[in-house]
C-alpha cells in the first residue's frame, strides 16, 4: 500500500505533538497544518461522545474502503474522528479492535480526541453517529450547519439527491471531468463540496424520516453487539463515501 493513499485530518492544535508530525496508522502521511478549511483537499470527520467505539469505526473503516480503491477521492480525502466528550489520550475500546481486525482494518496509533469547534470549522464535511452529537458539533461552530449530518442521514439524502429527487441534486451531478478525474486536489474538493451542498438541500424535501431512525446509538458492551454496530456503521460510511468517489472518478451519476 502506498504512503499517499491514506490521509487522516487530526485538530492542529495535536499537530505539534504527534511525533514526526505523523497521524498514526498504515499509510499515514505527514499532516499539513494549514489554518481554517483548505482549499483543496477535502476532510470528513466522524463524532460520537468518547471517540472509543462508533466514530472509531466510522474512521477506520473509511480509511480501509479508501485504501482498497483507486482514483482521484481515494488520494486526496483526510479522514479523522472526534468525541464531544472525549477524553483525549484514551485507547479504542477492545471489542472495537476486534471488529476491526475481522474487517481487515487498521487499528494501529489510535487515542481518541476531544471535538472542538475549530476541528468542526476545519472539516469540509462532519458525520455522526446520532442527531444529539449532530447538533452538538453544531452548537460549536453553527456555521457548518450545511456541512454536518449523521452518518446515515448523509448517505440516505446523497441518495435522494443523486435520484434527482423532485428536481433536487441535478447540479452537484453535472460533474467536469477535469475537476478531480485528472487528481486535482482542488477538483475533488470542488465536486465533493457540491454534493455536500445538495445534501443539504435535500434536507426537508424527502419522505419524512424520524431523527432516530439516522442514529447509531452505542452498542451495549457485548462483541455482538459492536459486530451489528459496525454493520450498520459500515453500511452508512459506504453509502455516503460511494457516492462522492463514483461522481468524482468516474464522472457519471
């Protein structure tokens, strides 16, 4: 596996205290500590409370679908993860490990993060586990309202916004080939941005879908439960990462 095909966005404010700068795991790359949202490269950040269990699955698991695909998306998105009631420092949760390995995902060099509003602020699209740690991440930085979903309901409205749903999402699926197929960074950011928007559209416009429906709440503490966990954390992160990789590489809706 190559050096640059995993890139994960840790809170600038770690960054000076990674050591070698590094964001832990197989593939890491050096971290570019660039000031407020960037530009070009496009950061996704999965929250639960204790960045233990469901946003650590989110992460990781994200990072083995991007790690097992070729393209544009695969090279240039930073993948990360928070909790709103983190403490930092802390290690995964055991049974989490353990799903992971079973899903041939890394689990090397991870301690949890706490969530704040400047990582909120620096991510171009936040993912979590349940509507509560949605709209926590949203008390903290209200601007990025249209940026921040939980998991499943990013994957259910990209959904309904690539069906065109009442006339919804046709914009964002008007993909320019030289915006992000040719590995611009910049064109990836762009396109992937777009859809993030068109999401965020959709919001009110579809089936009404009870908040609790979209939630991945903690699992209680038995391996069978985090295995059903993972499942449906999976399930989410694929919907919703599949989407923007297939616009993005392959042009088309």
């Amino acid at each position: 596996m190559s050096e640059h095909r995993l890139r994960s966005r840790q809170p600038i404010d770690a960054v000076a205290e990674a050591p070698g700068d590094l964001y832990g795991g197989t593939g890491a790359v050096p971290v570019r500590p660039i000031g407020g949202r960037s530009p070009v490269a496009f950061r996704v950040l999965y929250v639960c409370v204790h960045n233990v269990c469901r946003s650590v699955l989110a992460e990781r698991l994200a990072r083995s679908y991007l790690a097992n695909r070729q393209g544009a998306f695969a090279e240039h998105v930073y993948v990360g993860s928070a909790g709103t009631r983190a403490i930092p420092g802390q290690p995964m949760h055991p049974y989490v490990g353990d799903v992971l390995r079973t899903r041939d995902a890394d689990i090397g060099d991870f301690t949890s993060k706490r969530l704040t509003a400047r990582l909120v602020m620096e991510s171009d699209l936040v993912l979590a586990a349940t509507a509560e740690e949605r709209d926590r991440a949203i008390s903290m930085a209200p601007a990025a309202l249209g940026r921040t979903f939980t998991i499943c309901e990013f994957a259910r409205l990209v959904g309904l916004a690539e069906r065109g749903y009442e006339g919804f999402g046709v914009d964002a699926f008007d993909h320019d080939e030289n915006e992000g197929a040719d590995g611009s960074e910049g064109g990836v950011a762009r396109t992937a941005g777009n859809i993030v928007h068109a999401a965020h559209q959709m919001r009110g416009q579809g089936p009404y879908v009870p908040p609790v429906t979209d939630d991945i709440p903690d699992p209680p503490p038995t391996r069978e439960a985090f295995e059903k966990c993972a499942d449906r954390v999976e399930k989410g992160v694929w919907g919703g990462l599949g989407l923007i990789r297939r616009v993005i590489d392959h042009g088309d809706r």
